[in-house]
C-alpha cells in the first residue's frame, strides 16, 4: 500500500480512483462497510481505493475539550487500513490552514486535482472545508459538477442491541473492560503498540517477569485489571522486521494499571507476561500487545504470598480463556 502525507506526493495522473474519506479511528466494522463498498466500486471501474484521512481528530483543533483520546495511533490505524484492503492512504494534516480551506476548494483541488476521483464514499454524519459547510448533500452537486459519484453509506448497527457501531462506543466498551464486546464491533482485538523498557523488574522476582511497554505506547488503554492476550514482537527494527517476516505472536498475561499492592508506579502502565517463557529478551522491541479476554480487575493485596497465590490463578484462567 501507498501512503501520501501530503497531497503534493501524489504523482500526476495517479487517478481514477474510488476515494473513501473519514477519520477511520479504530478502522472499525462500521469504516469497513465503507471501504469494502469502495473496493467494489473500484474494481467494477478500473480503478485504485484511496482512504483519505487525517493525522489527528479534527475536534483536537476545533474543540480541543470536546476530543475523546483516539482508539488508534496514526501508524496502527495506516496499517490497519491496509490490512481492510486499500491501495493508497493519503493523510492529510489537520492544521488552520487545511480547516481553513473552502469546501469547494477541497473537492477540487484534493478529491479531483489530486487523486483523479471517479467516485466518492462518506458516512452521512460527513462534513468537510471550513467551518465545516460542506456535507453529503454539497459533495453530490459537486460530484455532479466535476464528474464523479457520491455514495452515502449507511450506518452500522449491531444486530442485539440496535445501536449504530462507532468509535464512541468502542471507546466506552473499553473504558469498562469490556475488550471482547469491542472485539466484535472492531471485527478483531483491540491492541496497544509501543517498545519494550525496562521497569522495576518485580514480575521477574517473584516468577512472573513480564515485558513493559513504553509510556508512550499506541492505542487506547483499557481499564485497569488483569487480561488475556497476545503479546506479538514485531522486532528490534519494528514495522522493518515485521515486514521482513520476523513477527511472532506469544499468548500472554496482560496487567493494565498502576499495580497498587506495592504503590510505586506513578502512571497506568501495560505489562505482558508470555506464557511459560522466563528468559526471553524483549527490550527494544516493538510489540504489540491484543487484549482478548478480561480476567478479574486490579485490586492490592496484603502480601507477596498472596499477590502470587492470585498470579497463579490468573495464569491458569488465562490459558483456559486463550485455549
């Protein structure tokens, strides 16, 4: 996949293209819908699926106290779009001077100027150019004006509880642990990326040494509590080795919080303990840590016998919920 961080890398002629444009936070179901529609549409013209997205939520500009935390980096959700199938990304970034810029102006000189647009896909919930004046209805006369379709794509909903599938959601079922219900509105599970640091090496002491992800890592970090997962090494080079083909996936026991039995962790932090491996050196390394199932919530303990009484249960339940 391509991926163009400005829409001057584009090179001429680069068109037709099938464009698909959102903040694709998560690359959810419901964004999906809208990129699978979009790879139809392109192979019944000829035609490439360009996602067009941006570097940050717009409202951290507009109405910076009105932004949730995204569910995704941007280089996780880059990588996602390319696994739902598209063949370009182009990112834009959002500064005053793109929300800035007339509506018009954007269709023409991005969707049409650049990317040679022969048909584009929205969600209806879909607004563009400054102050946000342009919507699904403006994009159609547009369309029609400059020479390409419009589809609206409409909401999806979940089949038990009716409700439209969205990033607020999944933000909401991960804020209360609940990784397997967002699981089925991502279609995959939720997964927190970043390089593994040394920390205080307590894991290790008391038989359970685990990998510590940077306090920068990728992703929205779900409540605090003990998990099952999948801790994936993407290698000393990340995205390079795992290009290279070097990406091993470990079962894993996963500790979000700020381990409160010892109270000297000053910030929330995620730790990974691959199952049965005691030696393994993961620092330096980029992982990626996937949350599949919630094993209890994190409380303190009285005492190191008991802090490791209940470490070896979590063990055991986290192999019977990966089994």
């Amino acid at each position: 996949m391509t991926v163009f961080r400005d829409p001057a890398e584009v090179p001429p002629g680069f068109g037709p293209s099938v464009v698909a444009i959102g903040k694709f936070d998560g690359v959810h179901s419901g964004h999906r819908a809208v990129i699978d529609r979009a790879r139809v549409d392109a192979a019944e013209l000829g035609a490439r699926v360009v996602a067009v997205t941006f570097d940050r939520n717009p409202l951290s500009l507009l109405r910076p106290e009105l932004c949730p935390q995204p569910l995704v980096g941007l280089e996780q959700k880059i990588g996602l779009l390319a696994a739902a199938g598209v063949d370009a990304v182009l990112v834009l970034r959002f500064d005053d001077e793109l929300a800035a810029l007339p509506a018009r102006t954007f269709v023409e000189s991005i969707l049409v100027g650049a990317l040679g647009a022969v048909a584009v896909l929205v969600g209806d919930d879909f607004r563009f150019g400054r102050g946000g004046e342009g919507d699904p209805d403006l994009l159609t006369r547009l369309g029609d004006e400059l020479g390409f379709d419009v589809a609206v794509i409409g909401d999806v909903r979940a089949r038990d509880a009716g409700r439209r599938v969205s990033s607020t959601w999944v933000r909401d079922l991960l804020a209360e642990g609940d990784v397997e219900g967002a699981a089925r509105l991502l279609g995959r599970p939720h997964a927190v990326e970043g390089v593994v640091v040394h920390g205080l090496k307590r894991g290790r002491e008391l038989g359970y040494p685990t990998a510590n992800l940077s306090a920068d890592a990728a992703g929205f970090i779900p409540a605090d509590g003990v998990y099952a997962g999948w801790l994936v090494d993407q290698g000393a080079e990340g995205p390079a080795d795992a290009a290279a083909g070097s990406v091993i996936r470990y079962p894993a026991a996963i500790s979000v919080g700020t381990n409160p039995t010892f109270d000297d962790v000053p910030q929330r932090q995620i730790e990974a303990y691959v199952l049965d491996e005691t030696t393994l050196d993961l620092y330096g390394h980029r992982v990626e840590v996937r949350f599949a199932a919630r094993i209890r919530g994190m409380v303190a303990f009285t005492g190191i016998p008991a802090l490791i009484a209940q470490m070896d249960d979590d063990i055991v339940r986290v192999r019977e919920a990966l089994a």
